[in-house]
C-alpha cells in the first residue's frame, strides 16, 4: 500500500507561481512512477506531468514549459511547479503513483489551485 499526501494548493492570482508538493509514503513507494493530475467538474481527470524513479518526465504538451515537475527521492517527494498561471488552470490537482507510466495505482486527495485576481 502507498499513500499520498498532496499540499501547496491555494488562491493566486493570473500570471503567478505555485508549488505543489506530494509526499509518497509506504512500501517500495520510491519505485513508482509518480504523476500529477488535475479535474474540473466539467473535465475529466487529466494527465498533466509524470516522474520515474530515475527521473525520467513526461509532461502533457499544454503544460510544457509552464509546469516543471521533479522529484526528492531522499524526502519521497515529488512536486509540481507551475508558472503563469491563468483562469483556466483552476481545478483540483491529484498525485497518482503507479507501476508504470499511465497507470495509477494509488491516489492522494487533491488539493484546490484557484487562479483568480
């Protein structure tokens, strides 16, 4: 069993910067492949960026080069930084770990981004 903890979420306004952070914890938790979501109530849960242990990413090209996501293995922590950010980024952002790329084993609970002046 893994478990995942997302936190960093909050208010900020368009063109700002936000950090997301999910900390992965439980057996073999390292060797997952660990990646970030984000849902809409009218949207489904969509792929944004993915890490492998080795450190391997893989980003959804609508984030590309505003959204950087990297991983700690020595804090079992993988983030998400997220640059210009506008109305439409607004959502909940879940970390999913799996075995392997596009497969997800285990969720967090989401945290709340709201891009908003």
């Amino acid at each position: 069993q893994v478990q995942l903890v997302e936190s960093g979420g909050g208010l900020v306004q368009p063109g700002g910067s936000l950090r997301l952070s999910c900390a992965v914890s439980g057996r073999s938790a390292e060797m997952y492949v660990v990646a970030w979501h984000r849902q809409t109530p009218w949207k489904q849960r969509a792929l944004l960026a993915a890490i492998d242990y080795g450190g391997t990413k893989n980003y959804l090209t609508s984030v590309k080069g505003r959204f950087t996501i990297s991983r700690d293995n020595a804090k079992n922590t993988v983030y998400l930084d997220m640059n210009n950010l506008n109305s439409e980024d607004t959502a909940v952002y879940y970390c999913g770990a799996g075995s392997t790329l596009g497969r997800v084993n285990f969720w967090g609970q989401g945290t709340q981004v709201t891009v908003s002046s």
